[in-house]
C-alpha cells in the first residue's frame, strides 16, 4: 500500500488525538487504491530462548508459522477505508518443559474509516485487534516479553470541525483492552476508556500549533489498582518538506491511583516519518509518560503495586528498496522502565524498593520476489532485557526466521 503525507491544512481538519496505527502514527492517509489482496505465508524459525521472560532456563526451539493476510485499500473525495490483517500461529517442534503450551497465536487485525460530511466536518474511525505471543512494542503496552500470549484492542473515534481557515477541533472517544494469558494470578489485565479534545490553530503551510485535554480511566484486575489519568499537552506538527513530517507534544500528565497517592509528572510524545527518496523511507517514535500496564511486582513473598511506574520509549525503522526485486527494512525498540512508590498489597503503609527494566528489540532482514507471486524473506532478531525485578524477567535471545509468501 503506497501512502504519502498531506498537507497539515488538512491534518488539521483530518487527524485525532490518538492514533491505533502506533506510536509511529504521523497522520499520513492512503491516497491510491488498493485491490483486496490475499497472502499465504509460512515461515521456518530457530529460536534459542523460548521462554524468555518467564524462565531462567535458556532453551532453544525450532517452530513454524503460517499465516493468512489480506490487505485492501478504498477511497475517494468522501470516505476513505483501510483494512490490513494477519491470523497466523507459532508452533514449536520441540516445546521445552518451560513452555506453557507448543501453539501460540501471533495475529493482528487494524482498520481505519474515514468520512467527510462536507468542508468543515469529518469523522474518523482507528481500530485494531492482536493476539500474540511476540508483542509489537511500538504500540506503547508491552515493555518485555512475558512467554504468554496477549489480547488487546483499541479503538478511537472522533468529530473533527474546521471552524474557520486557520481554527480547527477534534473530539473524541476511545475503549482499549489488555488482556494476558496468565495461568496464575493475573494482575496485568486493563480496560481503559477515554475522551478527549484538541485545539488546532495553522501558524503557516508548513505547522500547526496544537493544544490537547485528554482523561482517561483505566481499570485493573487482581492486585492491581485502578487508575485515572489526565494529559495537559501543547505541541506543534510540522512539514519539513513534502515528504517529511513531525508530530512534538509536551506537557503534564496527572495520574490519580486508587489505592495511592498518584502524582504529577512530565510527558513526552514526538513521531516523525520521512520518505527520503523512492528508495529508503524512515520513521521514528519517542515517549515518556506513566503507564498503566505491568504496575504490580513481586518481591520475595510480598506483592508491590508500584503508584508511579514511568516509561520511556524510542524506536525507529528503516525500510530501503536496492531493486524492484529486493528490499531491505530494519528497526529498534528501547524501553526505559523505572517503578516508583511500589505499595505493599497486604499492608498499604508499607512500600518496597524502586526498580528499573530496560529492554532492547533490534530486527534486520530482506525480502526477495522470486517472481510475479513469490516472495522469500529472512529476519534476524535480537533482544535483551537487563532489570533488578527478577531472574526470569532477565534474559539474550537470537531468533533467525526465513520464509516464503505467495500474494495473490
């Protein structure tokens, strides 16, 4: 699916608050049709850590996953309508003993649907679906590798209203859902509903001065509080020319914990994307804020609900075609965790150590058309997680994947 950027006076009108594209989101749209298109995938993969994240024994496997995937594309001067899909699963040949299970789903469904009424209102429509054994970071949940897999979804819809030729708004809603495959306790399930508005104002063609309000309140499960946070963010989205923009927000988030005290803290959110020339085209993603998700730790015999659990998230992407027949793509992600004012869930009056994650997801790889229908790809992962949390959480993984991919 070939994109390109628009004009920020039509982001203005166009673009919500929240995105389920990623935290990579730019606001760029689909400008050419895309034909609904079927693949059949498979892939051979090695794989010498199975279990990590959730043991401390480094066992290696072989596994294969095949997959389906659609992908369509339709718009005109009114309504616009992306669909992107793959249902696939893993399955390990020889499942160690400190696996769950020797069959894990790795699928992930995203749809996007936008109308204009007329000149001045529009309606937008972001929604996905996943359930993984790998988590795909850049959309800012998962912060390591749990073993298991996870269910989520998300979905935002909006009003946008250009009030006049340089004062535009956009309004709001969005449900989102976590849900882990935890044979014990679980205290990682979520559900969060929110709202929100944005102010835009157009300084030029080239930037948009921004202004957001959003709130939004997220419930927990087990050991878990639940929680309410609220955004007070200013920013600028930015055209450095007709091929690159950038998305910069800042501001205060204030987070309110039900079984804590919450506080006030800085956030972060920036996303760029280039398309460099016909060749290479690059994006990138930053934020930092508290998050909801993964609050609840154990130490020792004890549990710790952490009130102020602050994340920092970078990644980038590099995507280069050498030839008609081969291209090239490579990526990052780097997630800084700090857990702050862990409370004791037996004895409120209590708090345990600060602790800290850092985690690191580098991928490489090609793919070559072998003809009209046929693709061959191979992928090399690494990925390492240092953290004073606990030994299973700690881990180095190599995965080597190489497969074919019949379009059709």
């Amino acid at each position: 699916m070939k994109r390109s950027f628009t004009s920020l006076f039509f982001v203005a009108l166009a673009t919500p608050v929240y995105s389920n594209e990623g935290l990579y989101n730019t606001g760029a749209e689909s400008v050419e049709d895309l034909p609904l298109k079927w693949s059949l995938s498979t892939s051979a993969i090695y794989d010498d850590n199975v279990a990590a994240g959730s043991s401390t024994s480094a066992d290696s496997s072989l596994a294969i996953s095949p997959n389906v995937g659609l992908a369509y594309s339709n718009s005109d001067p009114q309504t616009s309508f992306d669909l992107y899909g793959k249902v696939g699963l893993i399955y390990y040949l020889d499942s160690p003993e400190t696996l769950t299970d020797d069959t894990f789903s790795q699928s992930r469904i995203t749809a996007s649907f936008s109308h204009r009424f007329d000149e001045r209102l529009r309606f937008n429509s972001q929604n996905n679906i996943a359930n993984e054994l790998e988590p795909d970071y850049s959309y800012g949940i998962a912060s390591s590798r749990t073993g298991t897999e996870s269910l989520s979804w998300s979905t935002d819809n909006s009003i946008s209203y250009r009030w006049s030729e340089r004062y535009a708004t956009s309004t709001g809603i969005n449900y989102s859902g976590y849900r882990v495959d935890s044979a014990g306790q679980n205290n990682n399930d979520r559900t969060t509903i929110g709202g929100y508005n944005q102010i835009r104002y157009q300084l030029s063609q080239q930037s948009v001065l921004t202004s957001d309000y959003r709130a939004s309140s997220t419930d927990a499960v087990g050991l878990a509080s639940d929680s309410f946070d609220q955004f007070f963010l200013v920013g600028i989205d930015h055209r450095f020319s007709s091929s690159t923009v950038g998305i910069f927000k800042a501001g205060a988030q204030y987070r309110d914990v039900d079984l804590g005290d919450g506080g006030l803290g800085p956030y972060l959110e920036i996303a760029s994307s280039s398309q460099i020339n016909q060749q290479l085209k690059l994006g990138a993603y930053t934020r930092y804020s508290a998050e909801a998700y993964d609050t609840v730790l154990q130490d020792g015999a004890n549990f710790f609900d952490y009130e102020d659990r602050r994340a920092l998230r970078l990644g980038g992407t590099a995507s280069y075609v050498v030839s008609p027949d081969l291209s090239l793509l490579t990526g990052t992600d780097l997630i800084f965790s700090d857990y702050l004012e862990g409370r004791d869930t037996t004895n409120p009056n209590v708090y345990g150590p600060d602790k800290y994650e850092t985690s690191m997801n580098v991928y490489v790889g090609f793919s070559y058309s072998l003809n009209e229908f046929l693709k061959a790809n191979m992928y090399y992962t690494y990925a390492q997680t240092f953290t004073d949390i606990s030994a299973q959480r700690e881990y180095t993984r190599n995965r080597i994947s190489i497969g074919l991919s019949a379009e059709f």
